[in-house]
C-alpha cells in the first residue's frame, strides 16, 4: 500500500515547517521531499492547505473512566476518588470497559491522538480489543491496588494482559505494570510488583507526587518521600512512565534523573483538582523527559491533546512569569516527540523517513488559522482541535475528511450513553 499526500505543510522535526510532499508505504514513512509525477500510487491525500504534524501522544489516562466524564466534579481528590468514582468503578462490568474504551477512541482520534497510555481495569483484554479494532497505538497496564483484598489478583491479571497482548495488534499494543500509587501500594506490595517485572522484564506506569497530601502521608507512613520509597523497591530499575510529578524536591529530581523515569504532566486534571503544577521547566533543564497526559476523562474532563499543549505552553509562562517558559514548539514537542519516547515507541512521533506513519493532518482553512504566518504557533495559541481533519496510524487511514473509518460513531455513543445510565442509576 502506497499512499501520498499532496503539498501539505509538514512539520519538520526540528520544529521549522515546509510545504512537501509525504509518501506513505505500508507502515512506514518512505519519503518526505518532492514527488515524482511519474510514481503510481494507491491512494492520494490532497494535503493543500492542510497542517501536517505527528500523530499526538496522550501518555497518561485512563480510558474507560470516559463513562464518569461529568458524573462528580468540583471536588477535592480523594473525596472524589472514595466517595464517587470508586464505587461506580467497582460495579464496571466487561461490557462496560469495552465501551467507555470505544468512546476514548472516538474522542482521541477524533482530537488527533493515535496513541496513549492506560491504566485502569478489570477487563483490560476489552481495552486491548478496542485498541484493535480502532486502528490506535495503546500502552495498557492493569492499574495495581495493593490495598485491595483482591491485589494479587490484580496483579496476575496484569501478567496475563502482558502474555496475551504485549505486541498484539501487529506490534500496535505494549503492556506496562500499573502499580497505582504510593497512597494504594505498600512498599512489600511495590516488591512483589517488581519481582514479576523483573521476570517479564517489563516496564512500570504509576502516578507519582500528585498531591501535597500523598507526600506528606508518605512521610507520615513511611519516613521518606514517594521517590525514595519507590526507589528502594527497585522498580525503577525497569523503565518508568510516571504521572503528573507534581511536588518533588530536588533529591526525587535526581531519582527521576538518574533512573532515566519520563514525567507524564497531566496540566488540564492538575488545575481542575488543585493538585498543583509540576516543576516542568526545571525537569526540561535537566534534561528529563516530560510528555503530555490528559488523565481520565472525569477529572479534566475531555481526553483533547491539543488542550493539554495549550495547557503546557500557557500555564508555565505564569508559574514562572516567564513568556518564555515553555514555547509553542516545546509544547508541541512534549504532545508528540517526547510522548512517543515517554511511553516506550521507538519510531514514532517524528515526520521523517523510516518512521512509523502516524500523522495528523489539519484543516488550516478556517478563521481561527487566517492569517498563517506559522502553523506551529496557531496550532498551540489559535486553532483547537476542531481542525483536526484525516488522522493516520501504522499507515492506515483511521479517519479522512473527519469520517471515522474504523469505528460507528453513532453506535459508541449509544452503546456508551446507555452502560453509563446504568452505572449510575441516572
Ligand atoms: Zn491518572
């Protein structure tokens, strides 16, 4: 299968842009230059007035939590976690996760996302068949409660989500272990996560340092604060992905250094819980990774990366009062680039040969886009995600024209709709 799109402007990986041509060849990006008019090809993108830029990576959510999207709002966050979402979570059935992750695919691809990092369960084998289905890139882990009087089991599920899907889905599926956090997982639990990473060798996704509260009760509980404890459970020596990072001293700064962990900043649900704002500046400057999440939908309450990098660009420059904090380019960069590298895929999120195809191609032709003195900057500050028009992932057209080609929209909705009502009684 080759495809070409046709003199789009593309975003090159430096972060300047051109108009050129870009030929697709199976998975693969095989040519960003100039075409030859003499060349057949299978299918043709007019990419005239079209933005072309990485697919967007959300490397940190929850997908099927799409469901309580508007459910509890405007409360602090373990009220909201014990007395509102938990216990609907604990009533989720398999249908209900296949759904709500049906839903999230929806949105994320209709936002320009092609792939993101899960965490949630039971029933992650529903998520996974999902991330089939949709055509998108998934990063799932079985999200580890500790504390549960089912841990364990929780835990072989999230072995046996690795065996059966690590690499499903012609490569399109990873499988991470979820440990939740600090304040659900006790240091002899975080062991006996580790010792099954260390025979999958698998890496970890976990939420770090999210509020002031769960570092102070780690201190209270434990003596030290969460880096070290996690440290000390040797989890860190197998790849971390760890979410939102929000209050850190500097000797976690160094752990999150010297074990190489990429920060997913979740900017969006930070703000609307009050759980702060992550020290994003000072983590660039040290040369840490730091890639963009949105976290579940009912604590943000959409799953729009483009928001998210509105976010990271906006919120920096007054928490530093520097409108140089974090540029238009690094925004985008940490939305796509360093996504990529956060949740563990090797050749994606650059537009140039030998990368993977996982592109998104904006419609420029509207007020918010006029005039276009650079693309880069009016995708941050300007356009939303609206213009987002034909998304591609592995290759393969997921949507062209803002049709869905994978999915029945109108279907998931219903279906959605409908095992929410029933969640809740509402
Ligand atoms: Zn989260």
């Amino acid at each position: 299968m080759k495809t070409l799109i046709r003199k789009p402007i593309v975003l090159e990986p430096d972060g300047t842009f051109r108009e050129t041509d870009i030929i697709i060849k199976d998975d693969k990006i095989s040519h960003v230059d100039l075409s030859d008019d003499l060349e057949v090809f299978d299918h043709t993108i007019d990419g005239r007035g079209k933005f072309v830029v990485p697919g967007f990576i959300n490397a940190h959510t929850h997908a099927s939590m799409t469901l309580l999207r508007s459910y509890a709002d405007d409360k602090e966050l373990m009220a909201w976690l014990n007395e509102d979402i938990w216990p609907i979570e604990a009533k989720m059935t398999r249908e209900d996760i296949y759904w709500g992750a049906a839903l999230a695919a929806v949105e994320m691809i209709k936002s320009g996302t092609t792939a993101f990092a899960d965490m949630y369960g039971p029933f992650m084998d529903e998520v996974a068949k999902i991330v089939d289905e949709s055509g998108l890139r998934g990063v799932l882990s079985r999200g580890l409660i500790g504390v549960a009087p089912d841990a364990d089991e929780k835990l072989a599920e999230n072995v046996d989500l690795y065996r059966d899907f690590n690499g499903a889905a012609d490569g399109r599926i990873s499988v991470m272990l979820g440990p939740h956090a600090i304040y659900t997982c006790p240091p002899d639990y975080l062991k006996k996560v580790e010792r099954e990473a260390t025979r999958l060798n698998c890496e970890i996704h976990i939420h770090m340092n999210e509020t002031l509260t769960e570092v102070n009760d780690c201190r209270k509980n434990y003596g030290r604060r969460p880096f070290e404890i996690v440290a000390e459970s040797g989890l860190f020596d197998h790849g971390t992905l760890a979410a939102h990072c929000v209050h850190l001293d500097e000797s976690e700064i160094d752990i999150i250094k010297r074990h190489n962990i990429r920060v997913a900043h979740n900017p969006g649900s930070n703000l609307k819980l009050a759980s702060g704002i992550c020290p994003v500046t000072k983590l660039m400057r040290e040369g840490i990774t730091v890639a963009l999440g949105t976290d579940g939908a009912s604590s943000n309450n959409n799953l729009d990366m483009l928001e998210e990098i509105k976010l990271a660009a906006l919120i920096h420059k007054v928490d530093r009062m520097d409108p140089l904090a974090v540029t238009a380019a690094e925004a985008i960069q940490m939305g796509t680039e360093n996504g990529a590298r956060a949740i563990g895929l090797k050749d994606v999120g650059r537009i140039e040969k030998g990368m993977k195809a996982d592109l998104v191609l904006l419609d420029m032709n509207s007020a918010a886009w006029t005039p276009c003195f650079n693309p880069a900057s009016l995708l941050v500050y300007s356009g939303n995600s609206s213009a987002v028009d034909t998304v591609i992932v592995d290759g393969k057209i997921l949507m062209e024209n803002h049709e869905l080609k994978t999915l029945d929209e109108e279907k998931v909705l219903a279906e959605a709709a409908n095992c929410a009502r029933r969640l809740t009684n509402k």
